[in-house]
C-alpha cells in the first residue's frame, strides 16, 4: 500500500515533469512566431501551454510551496 506521502511526492513529481513539457511547448510556440510561421491553431495551443502552466503553478504553490 502507497502512503499518503509517498502518493504526495508522486503527485507533485508529475505536475513537476508536465510543467517541464509545458515549457517546451511554450519554447516551441514562441519560435514559431519568430520565424513567422505560427498559425491560428499554434497560437490557440500556446495559450492553452500558457494556461496550463500557470495553473500548475498555482497548484505548485498552494499545495507544495513551490516558489
């Protein structure tokens, strides 16, 4: 059986490893645009990576003091 510990850091090493991803995605997104050829679609998925991280980070922050 998995402690509620154990379930805790699981937890926040998930979010930890999503936000890395998320921050690729962001990178991507950004030269993309640079380069001019970020569509419509691009700019809705970089919102969204945007989104996404930023409630991470709340989570993060709330839940496991990040800072």
């Amino acid at each position: 059986m998995i402690s509620h510990k154990e379930k805790l850091e699981e937890i926040e090493s998930y979010l930890a490893a999503r936000k890395r991803e998320l921050a690729d995605d962001i990178r991507f997104y950004a030269e993309q645009a640079v380069a001019g050829k970020l569509d419509e679609e691009g700019k809705c998925h970089q919102m969204a990576a945007e989104s996404s991280i930023l409630l991470l980070e709340k989570i993060g922050n709330t839940f496991f003091n990040w800072e």
